[in-house]
C-alpha cells in the first residue's frame, strides 16, 4: 500500500508535538496505514522541527515511511491526502478582531492555495489553528478546485470535554453516552446540546437539573480552554491533538452505527444555518465523508443559542469578505 502523505502546519508548536507521534504510530487512519509526514513550520521554527524530526526517527514506527521538513508551503502540500492546518497567528494583546483575522488571512490564503495547486486529488484538511471555523473559509475560497466539502474545522475537543464533563456529572462512563452534539462557531459562542443526547436510552438533558445545563454545563464546556490555560500556563495541546485524531480517524474510517459526533462543515442550509458558512453539526461519516445529521427538533432555549453562534460565523465570513480574503 502506497504510503498517505499527512502534512502538518505548525509542526514545531506545542500541538505539533503532541499530534505527530500519534500519526506516525497508526492512531490517525489506521494501524495498518504507513503514512509519510510533512512538516510545514516556519523558517525561524524550522530547527525545532528537525529536532521532532530526529525525535520521530528514533521511535522507529513500522508505519513511517518518510518525514519531509520544509517552509514552503508548496512543497508541503505536493501530494498530500491529508493537511492537518495547526499553525495559526494567536490572537495577542489589544489586538483587534480584523487585525486578527487579516493576519491569520495571510496564512491560510497562500496555504489553501497551494493546496489548490498540489495536493492530490483525495485531499482532506482539518483546520485547527484559531479561529478555525473562518480559517477553514479562507482556505476553501482560496482552494476553487478542491470540492468545498474537503474543507473542515475542529469542534472535536468541544465534543469530547462535553462528553467528559456530562460522564463525571452522571457518574458514567463516556461510552454509555450517545448523541452528543456541538453547535456553531469554535468560540466561548459554541452551544453543546443536551436535549438529542442518549444516556441508556434516556435524553441528557432530562437526566440533569437546568440549572446545571444552563448555569454550568454550558459555560464549563465553552470556557474549558481558558480554564487550561489558567490551570496549564499554556493552552490545550495533547488534548487538541487528540480531538484532531479523532476527528481525521472518523471522517476517514467512519463514525459508529447509532451514533453521531461534532465537526465543522460547509453547511448546505440544514438547520436554517446560511449556506457555505463552516458551522459545527451533529455528523456522521459514511463512505468518507461528512453528512449533517436531519430531523432534529430544535426548541426555542437551543435555536436562541445555535442563531447566536451562527450569527457570529456570519459576521466573521463578512468581516473577511470585506477584507477580499474570501
Ligand atoms: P504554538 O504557538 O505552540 O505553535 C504554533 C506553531 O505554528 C509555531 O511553531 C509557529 O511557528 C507555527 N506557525 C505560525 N505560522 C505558521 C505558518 N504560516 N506556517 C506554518 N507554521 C506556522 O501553538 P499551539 O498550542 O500548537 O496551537 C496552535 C493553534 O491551535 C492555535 O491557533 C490555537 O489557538 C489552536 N487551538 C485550537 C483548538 C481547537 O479546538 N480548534 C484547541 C487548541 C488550540
């Protein structure tokens, strides 16, 4: 089997680090998968990637077939199945949203477009660098080539701290939990959803108190990355690295009968999303792809909190369309 190309932006951060390792042993398509790695960092973080480099020599994974470091995004991108975009500016002090998002604008640009211009033809990419919904746009638009649908953003990790938070809540386990759902935008916006959540066959949202959903659930959940980075000193990255496993692993291998999970789509207007905006949906995964799961009643206390997540993923695609990043 030939092996598949996973190229990684970002390589040498703290994400990087925690994700690369994962991918090499087998964890992200499958143990029996050999994977060539690309790393794109760069320039200045180029040595520190040489060093994960050596590092991921020296495991000796069966299923690694080659490791390719480089600052050029069109060498990184040349044949890739896989494109892991981690590597993102953060948002620093006083800096304004448009600021933010013209400088994240003038990286995901030139690397959707490189991808546009050499990855193969099964290319799937994953953005997890912030903010990921919009950079996924920026990328897509910049991609007209690749089926828009390839394009993807992370609320895998908003998924599984949901799944986790409820667990401790119910004293159950993670696997006795079905059904769980993220709405909208990666951001303290996101709306984790109770009410279509399966715990031995009875709905969430019926087996906590409101108070709790409303007054801890859902705020725990959205501000669970501020809370590592008080507690950490540094933000989440093994378990944004794990969530990214997760989220390639299934869109790749599929999602479990009689279950669903979150991930960031293109929105096809289900669930009076706006059309084209990367939202975050219950989903599954058949036959390699994405598909928004229908039919879900949404009453008055969800639909309030889905419009205000969506809302301000329309306000950011205007902001980068007034920008021409899109
Ligand atoms: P980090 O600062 O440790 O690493 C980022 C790396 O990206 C650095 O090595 C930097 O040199 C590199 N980089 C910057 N611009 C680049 C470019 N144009 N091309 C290639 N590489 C470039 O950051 P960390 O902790 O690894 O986080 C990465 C991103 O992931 C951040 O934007 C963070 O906000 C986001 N994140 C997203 C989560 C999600 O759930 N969607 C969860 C946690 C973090």
């Amino acid at each position: 089997m030939a092996p598949v190309k996973v190229t990684v932006t970002g390589a040498a951060g703290q994400i990087g680090y925690a994700l690369l390792f994962r991918i090499a042993s087998g964890q992200l398509l499958g143990a029996d998968v050999p994977v060539t790695l690309s790393l794109l960092e760069i320039t200045p973080a180029l040595k520190a990637a040489e060093g994960t480099a050596m590092e991921l020599d020296d495991c000796a994974f069966p299923l690694l077939k080659g490791i390719e470091i480089t600052d050029s995004a069109d060498k990184a991108f040349d044949g890739a199945n896989v494109a892991l975009l981690v590597g993102a500016r953060p948002r620093t002090a006083g800096m304004e949203r448009g600021d933010l998002l013209e400088a994240n604008g003038g990286i995901f640009g030139p690397q959707g477009k490189a991808i546009n211009s050499h990855a193969a033809d099964d290319i799937r990419v994953l953005v997890v660098g912030n903010p990921a919904n919009t950079n996924a746009l920026i990328a897509q638009a910049a991609a007209p080539d690749v089926p828009a649908e390839r394009f993807t953003a992370m609320t895998r990790l908003d998924h599984n701290r949901a799944l986790s938070q409820l667990a401790a809540k119910l004293k159950v386990s993670v696997t006795d939990i079905k059904k769980m759902t993220i709405w909208g935008n990666h951001s303290a916006t996101q709306y984790p959803d109770l009410f279509h959540t399966e715990v031995g066959g009875k709905i969430a949202a019926e087996l906590v108190e409101d108070a709790w959903l409303r007054e801890t659930f859902i705020p725990k959940v959205a501000k669970r990355g501020a809370a590592i980075i008080e507690a950490r000193g540094a933000s989440s990255a093994a378990s944004a690295a794990n969530a990214a496993i997760d989220h390639v692993h299934d869109w790749v291998n599929g999602t479990p009968e009689g279950d669903w999970t979150s991930a960031a789509i293109p929105s096809d207007g289900s669930y009076g999303v706006p059309e084209g905006i990367i939202s975050s949906f219950p989903v599954v995964s058949r036959d390699g792809r994405w598909e928004i799961v229908q039919g879900l009643s949404i009453d008055e206390f969800s639909r309030e909190r889905i419009d205000a997540s969506v809302g301000e993923l329309v306000e950011e695609r205007d902001a980068v369309r007034a920008l021409n990043l899109i």
